[in-house]
C-alpha cells in the first residue's frame, strides 16, 4: 500500500476548537449527542428483554432512513439555505424526542411504536445529515479539516461514553422516559447556535438559474460516477463500515448474555470506548502524517477485527473494557481518515450532495450490518456473530493493497478561467441539449499522449454536467482533433463554466493542451426545433 496524501499538517488535534463558530458548534452538537446516547440506551434498555434482534433494530430504525432519505436530503442541502433547513429539523427532532418522553412517561410506549418513532427520527437526522456535514468545511481552515473531521468522531464517541453512562443511571433512578426527556431538550443548544450565527452571504450567482431538484440529483450522480477518488472513499466506507456495526449493535447484549452486568455496567463499557476515542484524536496528526491513510484504514480495521474476536472468545469484563478502548480509537481513526478524505476531494458546488452518497453507504452499511449482525446473533450466537464481523474487517483490510484511497490530485477550490462562450444569440436557460465542440491541432509525435491527458479531461467533463462525450481524429487531416460533449440545457453549460469548474478540472485542460499549442475552436449548438 503506498502511503495516500490526503491532507497536510494543520496543528495540534485541538487547533480547530480555536474557530469560535465551530466550537460553539461542537460544543452544541456535543450536548445533542449525549441526549441521543441517553435516548438510545433508554431505548435498547427497554427492549433488551425482547432478545438481540429487536435490540438490533434500534439501530436498524435509526439508520435505516439514510438508505431512503440521504440522496434527496443532499440535493435539498445544495439547493436550499442550509442554516435554515438545519434549523428545521433541529426543531423537528426536538419535537419527536418530546412526544417519545410523553408516551413512554404515561406508560403507554410499546416495543413497536418505539421503533416508529425512531425510525422518524431517523428520518429527520437523514434530512439533516447532508447539510451538517456540508457545514464544515466553511468552519475551518482546509488544511485542519482532518483534524475536525476527527474532532467530530471524538464528540460522537465522548458522546457514546458520556451519555449511555449518563442514560443508565437515569434510568435506574427514574425510568426509561426521562432519558427521551432529556434528549428533546438536548436540541436547544443547536438551535441556539444557529439562529444567533448567521453564516456569510453566498456569492452573487451571475443570474444563473437554479437547479431543478431532480436535475441537481442526476448533476451528483454523474459527479460521483466520474470521480474516481470519491468512488474508491465510498468503496472503503462499505468494506470498514458494516463489520465495524457489530460491536455496536451488540455490545447491549453482550453486556447482559456475556459479562452479565447491568445498565451501569454497560455505561462503563461505553465509557472505555469514548476514552480510546479521545486519546485516538490526540495521536491522530502524527500518526497519519507518518502512515499515510491507506495504513490508517488498515490499521483501524485490524484494531477493530481484533477487538471482535476478544470479545466473542472472553467473558472478562475488564479485558473487554480495554479491546473497547482499542475499538473505540480504531473508530476514530477509520472514519477521520475517510470523512477528511472526502471533504478534501470535493467541491463546493456538489459538496452536500456527494456527502448522501458517503452517508448513504455509511449509515446504510451500519444499518444493514446490524440487522445481519442482530439476526446472526439471535440464531447462531454471539460467538458466531462477532467472528463472522471480524472476518469481514480483515477481508477488507487485506483488499487495500488492490484497492487502496487514491493519490491526491485535488484542488476543488472555484476557477472561473474557462473562457466565456462566443455568441450571436444566447440560448435561453432551458434550452437543450447543447452539444459543444472543440477543434484541436495535435502534431502526429504528440498525438498519443494528448489522447492520454484527453482521459481526465472527459472525467473533468462528465463531473461538471456532461451527459456523453467523444473524442474523433479527422482522417483526411490527421493533426485534426474533435472533442465533443453534450450538456442537458444552456443553463447547465453556464453552470459549467461559472460554479462548477475548479482548480484541478483547469489543470487537465492545460495538461491537453500543451499538446496543441494553437488556439482551439469552440462551437456551441442547440437542439433545433420548429
């Protein structure tokens, strides 16, 4: 595996807490995670009598929404104002997390209608996962966005010790219903935040007209189909992920079949992976600066393999609680390196939406995989279960020498040097297909290697709109080239030209043309129609 460069030094783990907004954030979304942990111990806790399936599908209802949800969730975060849709559904969460404290505190919350409510909570957290995560770019200084992205982890897994600890004692003390209490009032903090910190005015759009939804849609989709590095992020998401799901899924049920403790108990255990969490982050720069992220996602998955197998073979509570800590920075590790990776790689103008993609394999491999994980376990045993998991986390780590995180070419930041097109009449914003031309003189020396550098130039195409593109040599003037593509209407081609092509799209049009040094000749047509 050769060592990926996906994101230089930028300071300490904690340098990115320096931003006042994103601490403020942090620290708000750190509150909300905490009334969620609280929340989903109350609710495994309240099921885990049922057996390990339906205590699965606590999981399965949270995250199984994304699998619906996160692709129009993504469209809607490009499209809309993201600050106020998160405020939306902040408000929106709040609202289900309080009718869950009502029912379950007159006593009236049943196994089902507990995992109806989940579930709709899981769809509000799927419509507000895009925009969240599209945020954080806009917080921090890029080259500390590996350093945020596993400050985000560390909140989540601070979050996962603090509040199921905090969860159980709440519901030894008072029942399982203050724990949804306390999660509706965890919001707040978030909601605050956002409506006292209005983000920067976005810049002036030329008069482009905006996006249709299911145009913008289609727009992801062809972004993520033509760039390779985000297709092999999403590949390695969906070989960590679901074997990953298992300890979490069934740590509940390991903690009452196996070690036989109690809701404080299993606190304590979720305690010990929050703590490997925090001490992940702190090692997280140096590491990664030394490793690269191939071996980081090696060795996350090695940790985490390992752990699986400790814990299906051990009945020691204290030598789980330090595989735990091991899991709990293999976490961190592993997702820091893929979520850095993926906001290094992508830009602005399709950032929300090529985040669903990731959420959609994330959050749907970690439901997928805890349902598989809950089934196997109800039928076959624990033992079975966390082998089958650690079995697929090795198959996954022994694939990244084939199918490593690819080399960093990246530079997604807005470049409006492409020039504008020459025209007698412009094309109204909904006309298409347009089919633009380029003419290019290539020496015959030259000519296979500009077909070479021809190949990034169709990606870079593809990836801001193109629908099909060519490339033909003329055989009656063999130094003739013609590279043709199509665009779905006049408004996209703009799209093209003025928010979509950045930094590296413009250095494969130089590297191409270095081998035809006279000016190429554009044409831009438009479907004729009577």
């Amino acid at each position: 595996m050769k060592p990926s460069t996906v994101a230089a030094s930028g300071g300490s783990a904690w340098t990115p807490l320096r931003e006042k907004v994103f601490r403020a954030l942090w620290l708000a979304q750190f509150v909300s995670n905490v009334g969620g942990w609280m929340q989903t111990v109350g609710a495994q806790w309240l099921l885990v009598r049922h057996g390990a399936a339906l205590v699965s599908l606590v999981q399965v209802a949270a995250g199984l929404p994304v699998l619906l949800l996160a692709l129009p969730a993504g469209v809607l975060a490009d499209l809309v104002d993201r600050r106020r849709l998160l405020l939306g559904m902040q408000a929106a969460m709040a609202a289900v997390a309080a009718v869950l404290a009502a029912l379950a505190l007159l006593g009236v919350l049943g196994p089902w209608s507990l995992l109806l409510l989940t579930f709709l909570l899981g769809c509000l957290t799927a419509l507000n996962g895009p925009a969240w995560q599209a945020l954080q770019p806009s917080l921090v200084p890029r080259e500390q966005l590996r350093q945020a992205s596993a400050l985000g982890a560390v909140n989540m897994n601070v979050a996962r010790a603090l509040g199921p600890a905090l969860g159980g004692a709440l519901v030894a003390a008072a029942g399982v219903g203050w724990t949804f209490a306390v999660n509706a009032v965890s919001f707040l903090g978030i909601l605050l935040v956002l409506l006292r910190r209005r983000p920067a005015a976005a810049a002036p759009s030329r008069g482009q007209e905006r996006e249709h939804a299911l145009a913008a849609l289609r727009a992801g989709g062809r972004y993520v189909r033509s760039a390779p590095g985000v297709r092999r992020i999403l590949l390695r998401s969906a070989l960590f992920v679901p074997g990953a799901a298992a300890l979490w899924a069934l740590l509940p049920v390991i903690a009452v079949q196996r070690l036989g403790l109690g809701s404080s108990g299993y606190g304590v255990l979720l305690a010990a992976v929050g703590l490997g969490a925090v001490l992940a982050a702190g090692a997280l720069p140096r590491l990664s600066a030394r490793t690269g992220a191939n071996w980081m996602l090696a060795l996350a998955g090695a940790l985490t393999a390992g752990a699986l197998v400790v814990t299906a073979g051990t009945t020691d509570a204290v030598l789980t609680g330090v595989v735990l800590m091991l899991a709990g920075a293999a976490w961190i590790w592993g997702l820091s390196t893929l979520s850095a990776a993926l906001q290094l790689e992508l830009p602005n103008w399709v950032r929300a939406r090529a985040v669903a993609f990731y959420l959609l394999v994330f959050q749907g491999g970690n439901a997928l995989g805890a349902l598989a994980w809950g089934q196997l376990a109800q039928h076959a045993g624990l033992t079975v279960a966390l082998t089958a998991s650690a079995a697929l986390l090795v198959l996954g780590v022994a694939s990244l020498r084939r199918l490593p995180l690819l080399d960093g070419r990246v530079d997604p930041s807005l470049s409006d040097t492409w020039p504008e097109p020459r025209l007698t009449v412009e094309p109204a914003p909904q006309d298409g297909p347009v089919l633009v031309t380029v003419t290019y003189r290539v020496a015959d020396s030259d000519a296979s290697a500009f077909v070479r550098a021809m190949g990034d130039v169709e990606a870079s195409r593809r990836r801001t709109g193109a629908i099909n593109w060519g490339l033909y040599r003329d055989a009656a003037e063999p130094d003739r080239f013609i590279e043709f593509f199509a665009v779905t209407s006049w408004a996209e081609h703009c799209a093209q030209h003025h928010e979509r092509y950045t930094g590296i799209d413009r250095e494969f049009e130089r590297t191409a043309r270095k081998f035809a040094p006279s000016e190429p000749v554009v044409t831009h047509a438009v479907t004729a129609r009577e």
